[in-house]
C-alpha cells in the first residue's frame, strides 16, 4: 500500500485561496506542489474553507447503528488497535477513529489530554462526515479519494478551522478489493510523526489480510483444493493474484517468468505485464481474454483470467491467471515443420497398427492436432476413437490444459445440460447445495471430448452452437454468462450427414463443426489385423500376468475371416478371453477364440447361464442354430459370460483368483456377474 504525505504553508493556503496560484491568473509554478492538486479538487467540490465547528451533514440514531453494523468484521479486527493508537507519550494526546466509506465517523478512541476538548470542538466524533465534499482535503476525505494511506499536516488541510491538525488514515478494502472504511489517527499539528501513518497503514493492511483469511476459509476445500491441481497441473505461467494485485499463489513456470522464487517476494502482473487488478478482475467477471507483452523481454501473452470466490456476480476474491504465449510467424512454421517428426513420438503409440488408410488418418490428425481447428471422428463403435482424441489433445497446443470427455448418449438431456454446463445451488431437486461448474468449464484450456455427438437432444445443440460462437454459456439456474475457451472433438458411429438431411442434427452446428473431418477404418477393412492382433496379444498377456502366447496360423485365419462389428474393442475381448482359456499355452488355436465356424450369436439372458461345477464346462440354456446370421454384439455377451463361468471353474470359485485369470478387476468381475444373472459357485 502506498503512502503520501501531504504539507504546505499557511502562506501557501493563503496565495491558493486568494487565486494567486490559478492558472488564468498569471501564475507560473515550474513544480506544483502536490498539495495544490487537492485544493483544487476540494474546491471544484464546494467544500467550504472555513470550516465551521457545526458544518457538515451528522448522522446519529438508528442510521449510525446501521453503519456500525454493515462494518462489523472490520470494527472487529481493528478495534483492540485503536486505543494503542490512540495511546500518546504527548500531554495534549490524539484521537484514533473509524470511519466507514462515506467518511462518517463510527467509533473514537481518545488518549485523553488537552486534545479531546479540541477534538469535540472540530467534531471528530461519532456521527460526524470527513469526506472531501463536507471538509475538502483532509486525511479521511482524501485517503477514501485516492484509496491510499495519506497524511494531511497543518495547513494542507484545506479547511482553515483544521490548521492545528496531523491527521493520519489508510483505507481497509474488504477481500475483493473494494474500500470498506478508513483507520485514522488525528492529533495536534505541533506532534506530528512520520512513523504513525507507517503504524496506520500497517494496521490497515493486516486488518486487509486477515479479512481475506475469513474469507478465504468460507470458500469450500474442494475449491480450494482444485484451485492447488490446476495451479500443480499447468506447464505454462499460472498465477492467483487477489486484491490489490498481490500475488497468492504462483507455479513453477510463473515464478521463472517472473523472476521470483515465491509468492512471497515481488511477483506482480502490473509490474511485469502492466495489468492492474481491477483490469483482472474486470475481465474475468466479463469472461474477456486480455493482451499483454512481458516489459523486460517483450514476449507477448494472451491473459486468460478466471474469477474464483464470487461475492455479488461484481466482484471476486481472487483472480486465477494462466498465460498463453503468442507464437510468432516463424515459431507457427516450425510448429507445422515439426509435425511428422511429432507423428512419430509416443503421443500416438496406442493407436497401433500399419494399415495404410489407419496411418493415413493418424498422418492427418497429426497435421490438425497443433492448430485450433475443430476435429470430428467418424467411425465405427470400438475403433478408438477417444484414443485418438486424446492423442489429438497431447499433441496440441492446449495439451498442458485437462482433456475432459463427455458420453452425450449416455445421459437423458437435462441430465446432459447438468453435467456439460453445470447448475446454480438449488437450481433442481437434488442438485448439489454448493452447485456443480460443469464440463465445459473444467475444459477451460484445454480440450472437450463430445462422444456419441449425434445423440445430442436439439435444444442442446443450439447451447452449444452458441458456445462455440463466443465461449459464452450459463449455468442451469443462473442468468450470469460464463466463459470457457477449449479446443473441441467430436465423434459418432452415426452418418450425420443423413442426420442433418432427416433434421435430427443442426445444420448450422453440423458446419461449425465440420473442421477435420477424420475417419479411422473398421478392423473388417484392415489389412494389419494379423500384426495387430499378435501386438494386442502380447500387450494383453503382460497387463493380465499370463505367459508371453502366440496365435497360430489357422486362429489368425480365423481372426481375419470375423465381421468384427465391435471392431478393436471386440477383438481385445475375444484375445483376452483366449488367454484364458490358452492356460499359459505357448501357442493359442482356434479352439481358444470362441469365433467357432458357422456359430451363430447367441444373447444371453439374465439368468439363462448356469454356474459350473468345478471341472466341468460352463453350459448355457440356448442353442446354437448352424443357420443363424453372421455374428453380432450380442455374440459377445455369451463368450464373455462363458468366459466368467470358465475363469470361476478353473479358480474353484475363488473370485479374486478368477479375476486375475481374465485380467480385470475384482469389483468388474462382480459387476459383470450381475450383469449377466449369473450364480456364483461354491467354494471348492
């Protein structure tokens, strides 16, 4: 907080009042003493320059009692201070005061002595006004003017009934910056101590901190606590800046640009990037993204701020800031050079395989994956397509930022509203009683996964045309407008072409969306299956514990003559289940897959498998018909439950050793047991 100290001559006054000093008046001042600058203003406000002891609005009764009562928290920190500053070695003593944001005075603390009969008489009592406009520039009056630690010494005062007077006052903000009152100690003109506006504005200050403490501890820990991953989780600069621009919390990359090695040393935004507070928090209330250049090395930064701990939908308890560096030309050509060799990196090595239409897909997603170009996956159910959007997001430019996905088809459309925008507290029956942020804002920086795009009720894809519009959103519940800025991917199995001509999808939305265009081929069109599936083999086999296997050349035949509707995640679950039943063989046969010639798919119904007896094969209560259509998922429901039934026969009925036989886990077993209205055997 700074501080100034404001002193003139009664000579001064005198020229100043007469219009000796005024411009039009010939005068010829090279360094206007600061001073005159206020006199000024007083005078431009009318405030009188005598200073009568009666002059000035009072206010006492019920209206005083209410004043007090709206600066409870403050009075509280600051009122066991105010007889210490009150306290004088000097026989005439001071008076200590508070006032509220108006400059009416609240409370008084008197060392007693010659000066309290004065202080009466110049009404620095309870009920009084100090402000500019009663009294012109004075210590209240001017500290609440320009929001600073001030004192005003003898004839500064502006009012001549004031002469005698030191007056000392620094304002108390409250935690989201605004001026609540002002702390203030006045006493002869004769004792004045330049080491008491240093004991004001300390108080002040630690009155400040430990409101925003209060504060800070109604905010709840889970908010807290997110607030300390994001600041963990981000590689860029990212700071927690609170009022007045001081610097809460920062991460490692903020402290290097910044030069710091703590909050606690001088990391300010104003000073290394020229933003102020107010101009912070101002954007991040609008939901605005600000410019800035670093002073010392001119790099330059888009400010993305995030209010955190609203007060009134107008103010914030603190700002979080993350910094996004501003390529330049010749920084985006290398980005786009770079590409292939990227390509190459382990971001896409899940996605495995080497069919020429499959690389060809990941060669463009590669190229897409730097720039802000929406991305849309079409392709069929079990392909892996959010293994590719992950892998488009770890090799973007947001790919510091949180990958968030969403399952638009598998939520009922309020539900979907909820869960993507969030609710206000008691915004529906049932909703959380702190309210919930919403996906969209979890994926501010970073990318949004939309799966199952095309199962989006209509309603929802107007909300979220206009998001990616503008970043604009609201809450469910709430009228204030929110703003998240993400990179979008979206995919569906569906033709959404067809969906768009039948008006069951926007058309609007369906060309905003319509960025790179990305395909990832079935596994029945896949001219890698037999090396993707001895890759599978060996990358399941080491996940589930079981011997290193290989398939044999009739199961490979067998493999690449399958449909495969449920694509690679099918295939995954036929090899699983075949190293099951391999029992650690070091070659796995058609007989291990399940995939039998001329079998037909069979769905089982809850309870139409029957536990096994140890050593005996699991059996079904359907029949297979030799005549049935080519598989389908439901086939695969009978070789999991199979599975189960066989895994528990082998493990006596021991759960957990059975999960270990299939490679999942205990809880999926069981739930998969329900699923499925099997019996669990007993025991052997």
């Amino acid at each position: 907080m700074g501080t100034l100290t404001l002193s003139a001559s009664a000579h001064l006054w005198e020229q100043f009042l007469v219009g000796a000093l005024d411009e039009d008046a010939g005068a010829c001042v090279p360094e206007p003493p600061p001073i005159l600058s206020r006199w000024q203003r007083s005078r431009a406000l009318g405030a009188p320059s005598t200073g009568l002891p009666d002059e000035g609005p009072s206010v006492g009764g019920l209206a005083l009692v209410e004043r007090r009562a709206r600066l409870e928290p403050v009075w509280h920190e600051v009122r066991d201070m105010l007889d210490v500053l009150a306290a004088a070695p000097l026989p005439s003593g001071r008076v200590a005061l508070l006032a509220d944001r108006e400059g009416v005075i609240l409370a008084t603390r008197s060392s007693g002595g010659d000066f309290a009969g004065h202080a009466d008489y110049v009404r620095l009592v309870a009920g009084a006004c100090w402000d500019e406009v009663s009294r012109g520039t004075n210590a209240i009056g001017t500290a609440l003017a320009e929001s600073s630690a001030v004192a005003v010494v003898g004839p500064a005062h502006y009012a001549q009934r004031h002469h005698g007077l030191v007056c000392y006052a620094a304002p108390v903000r409250d935690p989201f910056g605004e001026v609540l009152g002002v702390l203030d100690v006045t006493g002869p003109a004769g004792g004045a101590d330049p080491l008491v506006l240093v004991a004001v504005a300390s108080i002040a200050h630690s009155a400040e901190a430990r409101l925003r403490e209060v504060a800070w501890a109604r905010v709840a820990a889970a908010a807290r606590g997110g607030l300390e991953a994001r600041l963990a989780r981000e590689d860029g600069p990212v700071l927690l800046v609170e009022s007045p621009g001081r610097v809460r919390r920062l991460n490692g990359a903020a402290r290097a640009l910044f030069g710091v090695e703590s909050a606690s040393e001088e990391a300010s935004p104003g000073r290394v990037l020229g933003l102020s507070w107010r101009t912070l928090k101002d954007a991040a209330l609008r939901g605005q993204v600000l410019e800035a250049s670093h002073r010392d090395t001119g790099a330059s930064w888009r400010v993305h701020p995030e209010a955190v701990g609203e007060g009134d939908g107008e103010s914030a308890l603190a700002v979080l800031v993350r910094l996004e560096p501003r390529l330049t030309r010749g920084q985006a050509r290398t980005a786009r050079a770079s590409v292939d060799a990227r390509f190459e990196k382990d971001v896409w090595s899940e996605l495995k395989g080497s069919d020429s239409a499959h690389r060809a897909t990941l060669r463009e997603a590669a190229r897409f994956a730097p720039t802000s170009v929406p991305v849309l996956l079409l392709s069929e159910t079990g392909t892996g397509k959010e293994l590719l959007a992950r892998a488009v997001h770890a090799a973007s430019a947001v790919s510091a930022g949180p990958f968030v996905a969403v399952n638009c088809g598998a939520l009922s459309a309020a539900l979907l509203e909820s869960e993507l925008f969030g609710h206000a507290p008691g915004a529906f029956t049932g909703a959380r009683s702190g309210g919930a942020e919403g996906k969209l804002a979890a994926a501010d920086g970073g990318t949004l996964f939309l799966d199952e795009l095309a199962e989006m009720p209509a309603a929802l894809q107007v909300m979220l045309l206009r998001v990616l519009e503008d970043g604009g959103y609201s809450r469910v519940g709430e009228s204030r407008v929110r703003h998240s800025r993400f990179r979008l991917v979206g995919a569906t199995c569906r033709d959404l072409e067809a969906a768009v001509r039948s008006g069951a999808f926007r058309q609007d939305l369906y060309y905003r969306l319509q960025g790179a265009l990305l395909r990832l081929p079935p596994l029945r069109e896949r001219e890698d299956l037999p090396e993707l599936a001895q890759v599978l083999l060996r990358q399941l086999a080491s996940e589930g514990g079981h011997p290193p296997s290989t398939l044999s050349a009739a199961a490979l035949a067998r493999l690449c003559a399958h449909r495969w509707p449920g694509n690679v995640r099918e295939l995954k679950t036929v090899l699983r289940l075949a190293l099951v039943r391999a029992d650690g063989s070091p070659v796995i046969d058609v007989s291990a897959l399940s995939l039998e010639p001329g079998r037909a798919p069979v769905s089982v119904e809850p309870g139409a498998v029957s536990h096994a007896a140890p050593g005996q094969a699991p059996r079904t209560g359907v029949a297979a018909d030799s005549h049935a259509a080519p598989e389908s998922p439901t086939g695969l429901r009978e070789v999991e439950a199979n599975a189960i039934l066989e895994a528990l026969s082998r493990s006596g009925g021991n759960v957990a050793r059975a999960a270990r036989l299939l490679g999942i886990a205990r809880s999926t077993l069981y739930r998969m047991v329900e699923r499925f209205g099997l019996v669990l055997p007993p025991r052997s």
